[in-house]
C-alpha cells in the first residue's frame, strides 16, 4: 500500500474517531473544506506543514498518520479476508440460536 493512501486512510480513522467532520478540521487547519474533500479523494497531498498541523489537531503524533501497521482500515480488512466468512457464520449460528431461546421463552 501506497504512503498516500496510508495517510488518507489514517487521516479519515482519525478525524472520525476525534469526532471531526472534514468542516471542522479544516477549520482546525486554516484550510477549505474542500481541501479536506479532495485529501480523502486522494486527489490532493498535503505539505509537511499541513500534515503537522492535521495531527495537532487531531492530537495525536505525526507517525499515526504514516504507521501502516497501525492503520485501523488496513487491520479490518485483513481481519475480514482471513476471518470474515467463517465470523458471518458463526454470528448467524449464534443469533439463531439466541432467536431460538426467546422464542421458547415466550
């Protein structure tokens, strides 16, 4: 995975996970919402200054937004591929059969 697409994928985690919309961290920024917009569409990258004051305001270090072993999107969907068909079953054997007890309770 590309460092641009690690960053965008990061940037995004945790701008949600500040409970940012793309508004306020540009405001955060002295930026354009649509500066934000075209980040997270991957059609604009950031300077180093902007990607400094991006993590200040998110307040978390400059590295979260590089560490692609860390990247929140990247975990999930690995998890997915490896686990996520035998997850769906085991769920859906669990909620019938949680379906199925309060159903004998009623």
């Amino acid at each position: 995975m590309g460092i641009r697409r690690i960053f965008i994928q990061n940037m995004k985690y945790y701008r949600k996970q500040a409970g940012l919309t793309q508004e306020k961290l540009a405001e955060a920024i002295d930026m354009s919402t649509s500066y934000i917009g075209d980040m997270e569409a991957r059609e604009r990258f950031p300077s180093a200054e902007t990607i400094d004051k991006i993590a200040a305001a998110l307040e978390i270090p400059v590295s979260l937004l590089f560490n692609e072993r860390g990247s929140p999107d990247s975990l999930k969907d690995t998890f997915l591929k490896i686990y996520g068909a035998s997850l769906k079953d085991e769920l859906s054997s669990r909620i019938l059969k949680d379906i199925n007890e309060v159903c004998d309770l009623l």
